[in-house]
C-alpha cells in the first residue's frame, strides 16, 4: 500500500486547505491510510491546475522535467542527498561540458583581448600596427594565388608545374573550406577589431577558423615539404606562419582560438592535398595546357 511521501507543516503532500478540513475523516482517503487520495491527486496534478501553491510548487520539484537540466548543486529540494535517477545523472554530462566550453570561451575572449595590442592606432602597441599589416598581406589569398599563377606560367620544368599545380589546388581548396566553416560557425569577428582589411570576400565577416592562419600552416607545410631550404630558412618558413598567426590576434582580427584552429586546419589540409597529389598521369587534362606543340 503506497503512503504519502512527503508532508508540509504535518499535512500531508497533496492534501489541500480545503481538503483537509472537509476530508479529514478516518477513512477518508485523505487521512491516515488515505492513500488513495494522494495517488488520485497525484494523477489529477499532472491534467489540472492545484489549488494551493505550496504543493504544486513542491510537485513542480519532483517533477523529471523540473530537474532535467538544472544544476544538482543548485537545486535543492527533497530528493538532495540521495543518488539521482540513471536518467539524470547522464542529463548532467552535457552540464559540465557546457560549462567546460563556456569557460574555454571566456578565457578565449579574455585572452584574445588582452592580446589586441595592435587593434587601433591608440592601442598599447598601436605603432606596430603597419607591420602587422604587412605580415596580413604575406598571408593573404590574392598574392598566394596570383604568386602561383605567375611561376606557373613561367615554369619551363614538369616538374616545377607539378608542384605549382598543386600548390593552386591546395590554396583553392582552403578557400573553399574556411569559407565553407565561416558560414556555418558564423562566429563574429572580436568588437575590438577594425575591419580594415583589403580585398575580403562576404565570409570574411566572419572570424571562425582564421584563413590567414589555415594558410600559413598549409603554405608552410607544402614549402618545407617541396622545396630543398637550408635549415634556417626552414626555421623562417614556421616562424612566419606562427608569427602571422599571432598577429592576426594583435590586430584584433581574430580570436585566440579561431587561430589555433586555423593552423591545425592548414596542417591537416596539406595531408589531403599529398593524398590527392595531381600529377600528368592521373590527371592529364590538367597538365594539357603545357603540351607542346
Ligand atoms: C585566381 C584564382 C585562380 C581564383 C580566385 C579565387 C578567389 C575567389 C580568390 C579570393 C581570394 C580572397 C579574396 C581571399 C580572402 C583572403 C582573406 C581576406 C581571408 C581572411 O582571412 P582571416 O585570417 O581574416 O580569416
């Protein structure tokens, strides 16, 4: 036989002012063995509104749907001490994360614009500016594309065009990906940055993984991969994609983590472009304009 579970000021759950005036009567359901009363309100709760606030608000606590969601520590209430339900306790994972990831983005933010010393002329490190202006314009798509157009065109080895092919290939596909990302993050660039930049498509609005710092990792990776360089030169080629990492987050431009991002993304896609590696004898038609006559 079910008893009531909980009571308040030694009425039980359930039982209303009115109720257990007018049914507290030994065998009304509402007294003593009165189980049936409370199993019949309990049901009743769940379709119709309660007249006193104290048990529906009590109700409302035990309810799963109440609890789902809402933090253990912060919710006090009868069942606090006892284990929670399966179900809850695997509600509460997604919690953690969250809060895991909202920390992760505070100290992002807060880092990020501690790290904006060059975002405006009146900035800690203002002066600087130009030359991270300069490092922008090393990283930029349009000098990399119209850089690799131009050797290609003056290439007069197969090999030296093979590479340059693909070097194409890789810049047009990270453009194509971070501007894939860009529109689906949508993340906006910091408040403090200026947008100032030249030559930007409409993605670029957005700051969600660096295309600077996806580049330079890419570009980087490719030199150091193709390309015989004395080792300082090697050192120079990923100081250069670091440094313009950095800057981007000096210029205001980005956040800590949408360069970070974008430099594992960069590295990462250099793997699929030495997997799709275009070369005259998988795809000749590519190559067809240098055929001579
Ligand atoms: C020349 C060929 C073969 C194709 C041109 C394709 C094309 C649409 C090029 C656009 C290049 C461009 C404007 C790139 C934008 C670079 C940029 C400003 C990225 C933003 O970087 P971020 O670090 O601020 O995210």
């Amino acid at each position: 036989m079910p008893s009531p579970r909980r009571s308040v000021e030694g009425r039980p759950l359930g039982a209303s002012a009115s109720s257990s005036s007018s049914s507290n009567s030994p065998g009304s359901p509402a007294h003593g063995g009165g189980c049936n009363r409370f199993e019949f309100q309990s049901l009743l709760s769940s379709r119709a509104p309660v007249a006193d606030p104290t048990c529906a608000r009590l109700r409302a606590s035990e309810s799963p749907v109440h609890r789902r969601g809402s933090f253990p520590l912060a919710a006090p209430g009868p069942s606090q001490g006892a284990p929670l339900p399966e179900e809850d306790r695997m509600d509460l994972n997604p919690s953690f994360l969250g809060i895991a990831l909202r920390s992760l983005l505070a100290i992002d933010l807060w880092l990020s614009k501690k790290l904006g010393v060059c975002a405006g002329e009146s900035s800690s490190w203002g002066s600087g500016r130009p030359l991270m202006k300069l490092l922008e314009i090393s990283g930029h798509g349009i000098p990399w594309l119209l850089g690799t157009l131009y050797c290609l065109s003056r290439s007069d080895s197969w090999a030296g065009r093979e590479v340059l092919m693909n070097l194409l290939f890789a810049l047009l596909l990270d453009l194509l990906l971070v501007a894939l990302i860009k529109g689906l993050v949508r993340r906006r660039r910091p408040a403090h940055n200026q947008m100032d930049m030249f030559f930007t498509l409409s993605v670029d609005k957005y700051s969600f993984p660096s295309g600077h710092a996806t580049r330079a990792a890419l570009v980087s990776r490719f030199i150091l991969n193709h390309l015989v360089l004395a080792i300082p030169l090697r050192v120079l080629v990923v100081l250069w994609a670091f440094i313009l990492g950095l800057s981007r987050v000096m210029l205001g431009r980005h956040n800590v983590t949408d360069v970070a991002f974008g430099l594992f993304l960069g590295y990462m896609q250099y793997s699929i472009v030495d997997y799709c590696w275009l070369s005259p004898h998988n795809v000749p038609v590519l190559f067809v304009l240098w055929n001579e006559p």
